[in-house]
C-alpha cells in the first residue's frame, strides 16, 4: 500500500511539473527607438491588444538604432522595429536578419542641419556626422547630397550612435552638417542649425518595418507571428483615430517618449513628420509590386556602388511578409 502511495504521488508531481510548464507562455520581446512611427508598439503593450490575443509580448526601447541592431544580433530581442535600409545593410555584411514587411516611413523626422553660413560646396571635405553609418541613413544623405552638386565620397562621414550627443556636437561645432531625426535633432535647429533638406524631400527614401534573426524567426510559431502584427495593425488603427488622441499622447509621452518631457504641440510635430500606414496603406504597400519593391531595387543597387560591390543579394533572398499580410488581410 505504501508503494502504491508513492507511484501515485510521484506521478501527480510529474503531472503537475508537465502542466505547469505547458502552461508557461513564452514572451517575445520588440526592441524600438524613440520614434513617432513606432509608437503603435506602445500602445499595443498599454492596451493589452496582444494579450487580448493570448500573447506575452514585452517593447524592449533602446537610446539608439545602434543599441538596438545589436540587441537583434545579439539575440536578446526577438524582432526589432526600424528602418529597412539598416537591415539589408545588415544582411549584405552576412548578419542572418530576414525583413518582416514595412509599416511606416519617415516623412519629414529625418534631417539634414547645417550651419546658417555654410553651403553644401563650401562644406566638400569636412565631417558629417550621422546617427547611423548605414545604407538606411546614407542612403537619404546621398540623395541630399546629390541633389546638390556632391556626393558621399565628398564627405568624412562618422556616426554617433546617441541622437543627442550628435546634435550637441553640432551645437559644439565638431560637425558642421549632420544627419539626425527628431526630437533630438529640433535641439540642433533651436541652436541656430538650418534645415537644409528632410526625408519627406524625397518621399519613401527611409521606410521603417520589422525584422527578426532568421534562425530566431524559424523558432516562432507562425500563428504567434500573424498575431503579434494583428496586434501591431490594431493598435496603429487605434493611434491614427483622432478620438483616442488624450489617451494616445499620454502613452506617446510615458511610453515613447519617457525622457524627453515633450509637449502636446511637439508631439503634434513629431507625429506630422512621420507617416504610419493606415491598414490598407500597408497591405498595398507590402504586395508584389508595391513601393517596398521599388525600394528593394533601389538600395540594393545603391549599395552596389556604396561599400558592397559584389553582392548578388535579392529581395526574395531578405524578405518574408506573408504573416503581415496574412494579419492585415481583412
């Protein structure tokens, strides 16, 4: 009777160890930047949209675009939020990252700032500094510079990573022209900084969307993917409705951006200057033929002729959107 005792409660301690883990939800982790574009990742996490689809999913944020390209390739995070560009460049440097589909661009957040005295011309051989050395931001830089009479090759370009300190070594006159986005980059132009050009000068020359490590993203059930971009597509809905505009900027000003104190008429800004896909936007967007194609064929060919000459890479060999798809399907 005693050894029947025990089998029994050894197999109920089993049982219950089994249960337990089956119940224990795995947790995906987002990493984003301080970004209006992406702030839909906020709101989905402040109102529960993926727990109301049986997701844990946890916004990871990060001081820089640097900070969180790491953090993907790291693995510490699972899917990151950002621009398009910096994850080709990322693949060509033979990074294992796949593109999950694009969801929105800046349109008027990034900028060129200048001294008020320069010209493009008489700046030719100086420092121009960026807050990231990639195809993604070089890419829109090259078109500035083209646009006036000068090139990449004409410049000494040096990132740093942290938004604000660049804007402060533009205040300190380390770089006389740089290449930064807001809310850091409205510090450089209340200096005395002239914007010289903004990425809505050349419209979609900077989409941002997801993308995961590909060997990560083989460890994902699909269905949780299409799930966490129904989350994504429900919340972007939700940010772009005016009627939820008090609730949203206080997400917007705790959530997104917690440390910069900015006030509604700056939120207003920031979120004029980049352009969130409606639903539609996006699915149009990320079909065969769409805008992303065209820009696949655009910075692919760019980066034939800026630091990655013999690459054979195509966008079937980088990207896979058929879970955002599939969620923004109606």
């Amino acid at each position: 009777m005693k050894y029947r005792l025990l089998l029994l409660l050894a197999f109920v301690f089993v049982f219950s160890a089994c249960s337990e883990d089956e119940a224990t939800e795995r947790t995906y982790k987002i990493g984003m930047v301080p970004w209006a574009a992406y702030s839909p990742l906020n709101v989905a996490d402040a109102k529960g949209f993926w727990s109301e689809l049986d997701l844990n999913v946890e916004v990871v944020s990060y001081n820089s675009n640097t900070d969180l390209n790491a953090a993907l390739e790291a693995g510490t995070i699972d899917i990151a939020l950002d621009m398009i560009g910096s994850w080709v460049d990322l693949r060509l440097q033979g990074k294992p990252i796949t593109v999950l589909g694009e969801t929105d661009w800046s349109d008027g957040g990034d900028k060129i700032i200048m001294k008020s005295s320069a010209t493009v011309p008489s700046l030719i051989g100086s420092k121009l500094g960026v807050y990231l050395n990639l195809l993604s931001v070089k890419y829109f830089v090259d078109k500035f510079l083209q646009a006036n009479g000068a090139s990449l090759a004409d410049f000494i370009i040096e990132e740093v990573s942290n938004p604000d300190d660049l804007s402060a070594k533009f205040i300190d006159d380390t770089y006389p022209i740089i290449a930064n986005y807001d809310p850091a980059a409205a510090k450089a132009v209340a200096s005395g900084g002239v914007v010289a050009a903004t990425s809505k000068d050349y419209p979609g020359c900077i989409p941002e969307g997801f993308a995961a490590r590909t060997d990560r993203l083989a460890d994902i059930p699909h269905a949780d993917l299409v799930n966490i971009f129904k989350g994504w597509k429900k919340a972007a809905s939700w940010a772009l409705d005016g009627a939820n505009k008090t609730e949203f900027y206080q997400i917007l000003k705790t959530k997104t951006f917690p440390n910069d104190n900015l006030s509604d008429g700056a939120l207003d800004t920031n979120l004029a200057q980049v352009r969130i896909h409606t639903n539609s936007e996006q699915l149009t967007v990320n079909q065969a033929g769409g805008t992303l194609d065209t820009y696949f064929s655009d910075i692919l060919l760019f980066a034939k002729s800026h630091g990655f000459p013999t690459h054979t890479l195509t966008k079937t060999d980088i990207l896979d959107n058929s879970a955002l798809i599939e969620a923004l399907t109606p």
